[in-house]
C-alpha cells in the first residue's frame, strides 16, 4: 500500500496518502524518515530539518517559509509556516516548450450538440428567463416554474413526496413533452440592477447579455421594473456589443408599463409560448470535438486535489486544446502562487502583462480591505491539507493541464474559441462558474474534495471528486470519481474516463448531478471599488 507522495524529487514537503503515526518510519525511493508527529492523509511533512525563514518546496516550487524551526518528518501547519512565493519577471530568454499529447485515438470523434447559426455549439437548448434587476426575480420564478411544470421539464418528486405526507393523491408526473428538442426553460436571479454602483450594473447587463448570447441558450424573456439602474436599453446595447449580429427570439417587460402584473405575466407565458417551436427546431447533431469550449474550476479542495482530480482534469483540458477546442482558467486568487508557471507558458509580453495587471488589481483591492488574496484557503482547505496559498494555488493550476496560454480575459470578455485562456475571476465557486460560462465554455469540468452541490443555469457542471470516500458519501452530488488515483490507478485512464464523461455530458447522453438536484445557480462578481 502506497502511503506517501513525492510529487517532485526536489520537494522538501511529502504528502501523506494515509494517516501516520508519530514514531513510524515511511519510505520514498529508498530513503526514510521517522515522523516525529502524527501526519493526517492529505497533510504534509517536512523531508529535512528547517530553520526560520527556511522554504518549503511541493510541485518543484516553493510554497512557503517556515516560521519555526521545523524538524524532518514534522508534520506543516499554520502554526510553522506561511505563505510564500517566488518572485516572477516578464523578461525571461527562455522560451516555453509544451509536448501536446498524442490525441490520434479521438481523431474523428465527435459529440451531438446544438449548431448555431454563427457556427458556435451548444452542448444545450434553453429558453432563458431573465431579471435586469432583483425586483423581477419573483415574476422570472413564476413565470419559469408555470412554464417547467406545463411543458414536463420539472421534477415533481419533492412536490408529490409532500402530498403524499399529507395523505392527498400523488399526480402523475408529465412524460409527454411537446417541445422535445428544448431541453428546459431556465431562469436567473440577480441581487444587482439597481441600488448600487452603476458600474455594478452595467457589469451585470454584460454577463446577462453574455448568457443571452450563449449557444445553449435559444431565446429569452426578460423582465425589468422600469425605474432601475440596469435599463433594457443598456441590456440592448450589451448585447449589440457582445454579437452585433444577435437575432435569437426576445420578449421585453417592463413592469412599470402594466397596469396588472397578472396581465402581464399572462402575455409573458402566452408569447413565451408562442416562440417556443422555433427553439425547437433546433436538434442535436454530430460535431467535431474540436467544438468544445470547457471550464475548468475546483472548490471545496482538500490536500488530494492537487494529486488527482485537478491533474486529471488538465490531461482532459491538454486533449481539448490538442483538438483545436478551448479551455478556461479562471479563479485568479487560486493562481497566486503559481504566476511563475503561467508567466513561463505565456508567449507575448502583452499576455504576461495582462495577466499581472489584473492580479494586481485584484490584489489592490483586497489590500484596501486590509487583506490579500494570498488569505484564499478556507477552514476546510487548511483542515484538509491546504495549508498556505501558494500548496492551494500549484495544485489548482494543475487543472490548465501544461498548454501554452491563448488568451488573457476578463471577467465576462470572451475567451478564445481553441487554446488554454485565463479568464479573471474571484475563487467563489459560484461566481467563477458564473464567468467561466459568461466567457463562453460550454461544459464545465469542477473538482472537489469535501462537496459542493454548484450547478449552473445554462452549462452542465461535471462534479469530480478527489477521493473516494467523498465519491461515496456524496454520490448524489458526484458524477465522476477521480479517487482511484490516490490508489494508484494510472492517470490517464482515469482521465481518459473522464474525458468520455464530458463527452456524454455535452451530447445530452449524460445528465449531470447539479442538473438533476436543480442547482441552477447564478452569481455576478460585484466590482464596484474601481481603486
């Protein structure tokens, strides 16, 4: 039984793959070491002895300083070191080389996916109901669930378990769907629009307009009150500036303009209605992988992510690349620590300097607030083994796989349609996804150690788990178990696994967990104190 991991021959830190005893004696590659404290699985200990100031190493870079003396076999905690980064530079001779892998065995391979007129994919067909305030969220909601359970898209069990506890006739659930090529009705809720900066809102109108424009999104209906700051008119001129050329079905309200909200929401399902069969003309068909636009995101990480899910999301991210498709980075805070490795796969100085530019002014703002984002890992990251930013953060990028950059986006900005991007965006799962699928990914790909039900509303959100045991425990929340690596099952067949899975996922052959829990959730990044 493997018990330890060296992830780098020059790593001074070794994690422990299961829980040792203070006193036992472990051995790597013909050298031992005597723990002299009790090592948890996922946590990690030192490989020799450390003064104060002394670096610790995991991935071959440095993840932090020692902040006492530190003894070899001494387990690393929050109590001994903390973080720390090697310093980076733009100016660098030495140019990034990358061994793109031999993807010949998916040459001609292809998913069903929803074509466009533009020629972009969908791996989905929604009618999107939208609020370009949070006064509308309650009108969105009516209007999504009368619209879901009419048309038999809405899973009725919670709503039949119910009647059935107070002794009522349980309803048939509806098999029959009219519209058998629309895969659902899907709404938003917003906190912003109005009350607020404006720049907020007009940050909110380009997401929404970004989610309006989406391949897998066919039509929308979108609500206003009439007097915020987040107005149809701008909404309009979002989405003229994201696609000049949108001509997807829309229906426009503004609730100030009716005198009866029930007359208005009568003529909102009856027109929504009405636009619903061209939805439905559109149907799946073959497409080329190279058609895939997939996100990349952890959360909820634990001392395993780096090792195995996040590892074996970046040889699927690698493959994706390799077949002309494209994969996105987000989650900046999570990058702090890693700059070195993204600075050294950037190929221009402008795409290294972007990629700065916006860490720093992500920095600048936490700085204001009297943080930094270097403060990212959560009580469950630190509980788990993520003990500083920089082990969080090297881990986390291992999810990019090792393609050269593309393209350096913002929030929101779209990301290129083949290649590794780096989209801006905080660590907030839901926020992230947010981005991610603002930015044009059309599947994302989401790792976790302890759980996280995240879903998105229009995007399917694969859930992987880091180890087994959470696999099991949360097998209603999971859909792939990247565990077996902790085991010692080969990587890549782990990845290639996962990669049929997101496969499956984007031909509509596999519904996702998130999906089938209803998580649809949506959360714009609130940038307001422009410093």
């Amino acid at each position: 039984m493997i018990k330890i991991l060296r992830i780098e021959e020059s790593d001074n830190l070794i994690v422990a793959l299961k829980d040792l005893k203070k006193g036992e004696v472990v051995e790597w590659k013909g050298e031992c070491f005597t723990l002299v404290t009790d090592v948890h699985a996922k946590h990690k200990f030192a490989t020799e002895d450390l003064a104060v100031g002394g670096v610790v190493s995991m991935y071959g870079t440095a993840v932090g300083k020692a902040t006492k003396p530190i003894k070899k076999g001494e387990v690393i905690t929050t109590e001994n070191i903390k973080h720390y980064a090697a310093p980076v530079t733009l100016n660098t001779d030495t140019q990034y080389s990358w061994h793109a892998p031999d993807v010949s065995s998916f040459k001609g391979r292809t998913f069903k996916g929803y074509v466009r007129e533009d020629g972009r994919v969908g791996t989905a067909n929604y009618w999107l109901i939208l609020p370009l305030v949070f006064c509308e969220n309650r009108n969105v909601n009516k209007l999504t669930n009368a619209l879901n359970e009419a048309l038999g898209y809405s899973s009725l069990s919670l709503k039949n378990y119910a009647r059935q506890l107070v002794n009522k006739e349980k309803d048939a659930l509806n098999d029959v769907k009219p519209f058998p090529n629309i895969d659902g009705v899907r709404a938003i809720s917003v906190t912003s629009g109005c009350g607020g900066a404006a720049s907020d809102c007009q940050s909110l109108s380009d997401v929404l307009a970004a989610y309006a424009d989406h391949p897998n999104v066919a039509g929308i209906t979108v609500f206003s009150l009439g007097c915020e700051k987040t107005q149809i008119e701008m909404f309009k001129e979002s989405l003229k500036k994201r696609n000049s050329n949108f001509n997807k079905p829309a229906l426009f309200y503004r609730q100030q303009d009716w005198a009866s909200e029930e007359e208005m929401m009568q003529d909102a399902l009856k027109s929504t209605l009405e636009l619903l069969p061209k939805a439905n003309a559109y149907s799946r068909s073959d497409v080329p992988l190279s058609k895939l636009k997939i996100g990349v995101k952890c959360g909820g990480s634990d001392g395993f992510s780096g090792i195995s899910a996040n590892p074996a999301m970046g040889i699927v991210s690698d493959y994706v690349v390799s077949l002309g498709g494209g994969s996105a980075l987000a989650e900046f805070p999570e990058l702090c620590g890693a700059e070195g490795n993204i600075i050294s796969r950037c190929d221009t100085v402008e795409k290294k300097q972007k990629f700065i530019d916006l860490m720093a002014k992500y920095e600048k703002v936490a700085n204001f607030f009297d943080t930094s984002i270097s403060d990212n890992p959560s009580w469950g990251n630190i509980k788990d083994g993520l003990i500083t930013d920089a082990i969080k953060s090297t881990g986390a990028a291992k999810k990019g796989g090792n393609a050269p950059v593309a393209a350096v986006v913002d929030y929101c900005e779209p990301m290129a349609d083949a290649g590794l991007s780096l989209v801006c965006t905080p660590g907030n799962d839901v926020d992230a996804v947010t981005g991610q699928v603002a930015s044009g990914c059309n599947v994302v790909i989401f790792s976790t150690g302890l759980g996280t039900p995240t879903g998105n509303p229009i995007v399917p959100v694969i859930k992987i788990a880091t180890n087994s045991e959470i696999a099991e425990h949360l097998s209603d929340m999971i859909d792939f178990d990247c565990g077996p690596i902790i085991d010692g099952k080969p990587m890549h067949e782990v990845s290639m696994g996962l990669f049929e899975r997101v496969i499956d996922t984007a031909s509509g052959d596999y519904k996702v967990k998130a999906d089938r829990l209803e998580q649809y959730d949506f959360l714009f990044w609130k940038r307001s104190l422009d410093l």
